[in-house]
C-alpha cells in the first residue's frame, strides 16, 4: 500500500512555478521522500529526494515540512514538457526496511500553455 | 550503457507461450527493480535484487513469474504459460546501491494474444 496522498490532477501555466504537494503522515524516521515522474509512455524519471532537510537540484526543489508529515514538490518554470504524472514515494533507508518503491496514483499534472 | 535497458522493447506472444524479457542495468549498478504496468495503471512492484540475490520477491503474482540476475549484471523476468492478463508494460530499474534513487529503463510491452 502507497503511505502517500496526493491529489489526482493540477493544472499550471506554463512559465509559472507548480506546487505539488503530497502527505505522508505515517512516514518513519528512516524514511526517505522521492519523487519520480512519468512523461505518457515512457519509463519514470528520478526527480529529486529527501529526507528531513529541502533539496534542490535542477529539476526541482523539495520542501519537507518540520514534522515529516507533507512535502511540496516545486518545479520553478514549468513548460509544456513537465506535463506528466507525478509520483510521491516514501521509502526505507536501513536494512530494517523493504527498499521497494510503492507507487501511488500520482498527480497528473497538466501544463497549459 | 547510459541507461537501463530493455529489451525486446515490444513483444507479442500466443497466450501459452513462455516469453523472457532481459534488463541490462547501468554498469556497475547493484540493485534492479522489476515492475510492470497495466494499460491507464499505476506501477506494480514485482521484485527486486541485490546483487544475485533477491531479498524480496512479494510482488510476483503467481509462480508462472520468475525472475533471475546473473554476475550481478543483467536480469532476466520470465513469464510461463503466458495468460492475456499478462498483458503489460514490464519495467527495470537500476540503483548503484539499494539506498540511492533508482533509474528506469523504457520498458518492454507485452501483448499476450
């Protein structure tokens, strides 16, 4: 089962920053979010992760908020070619945890131009 | 390679047959995921390997699934006596270590007629 909520559709403009958010109140301490998206027909694509602090790479930036319990992913400038499903991962970090990554439903994001 | 890779990318089988469906993960990468993903589904764990050894195969829906990696390098998913709900996108990933972000390949489509 997905430890994730995330709302099942956004639309953005194009140019303008997308906030996707996602829930995981029952995330452990061990637990990494990761973010992956999927373009119509194509494999996912690594996003960004974290685990307690924001990270920022060129892609993206994740914002984790104190208590663990939600995150946002934002994507500064989207373009039309952002357009794709977004998934919100909670994963185990130790040996104590299965290292499988459960997919959610996703986001599906629309980028308008 | 640069990337996960699969391959057939497209296969069509005769329900019955057996079909096999090979992953050459990025080099030096220790860790393969399998997933699969149904027409409009989300992503389905399968199993996943660490080294030759497959700490968790729960995801494999029944025992006509198997599922090998050789040399710690390329893995092989075989399905037995094929069935039309086999039907599917079957994706590899690939992890240099269990605890870093996993990259996708493309993936092979499976159509069981």
């Amino acid at each position: 089962d997905a430890k994730t909520t995330q709302p099942t559709s956004m639309d953005c403009a194009e140019g303008r920053a997308a906030n996707l958010p996602c829930n995981h109140s029952t995330i452990s301490g061990n637990e990494y979010v990761y973010w992956y998206r999927q373009i119509h027909s194509q494999g996912p694509q690594y996003i960004i992760h974290g685990l307690k602090n924001n990270e920022t790479n060129e892609m993206a930036s994740l914002i984790i908020t104190e208590d663990r319990k939600s995150s946002t992913l934002i994507l500064p400038h989207a373009t039309l070619r952002d357009t794709a499903v977004y998934y919100c991962i909670v994963r185990a970090s130790s040996t104590s945890g299965t290292y499988k990554y459960i997919f959610g439903t996703g986001t599906r994001l629309k980028v308008l131009a | 390679g640069a990337g996960v890779s699969q391959s057939p990318s497209n296969k069509v089988t005769e329900k019955g047959k057996d079909v096999e469906l090979r992953c050459d993960p990025i080099s030096g990468h220790t860790a393969l995921y399998w997933y699969r993903q149904s027409l409009g589904q989300g992503l389905e764990f399968l199993i996943y390997f660490q080294g030759n050894s497959a700490p968790d195969k729960s995801g494999l829906p029944s025992d006509r699934f198997s599922a090998e990696r050789t040399g710690g390098s390329v893995s092989t998913l075989t399905i037995q006596r094929t069935q039309q709900e086999d039907s599917a996108v079957y994706l590899c990933a690939s992890s240099q270590h269990l605890n870093t972000e996993a990259f996708f390949g493309q993936g092979t489509r499976l159509t069981v007629v």
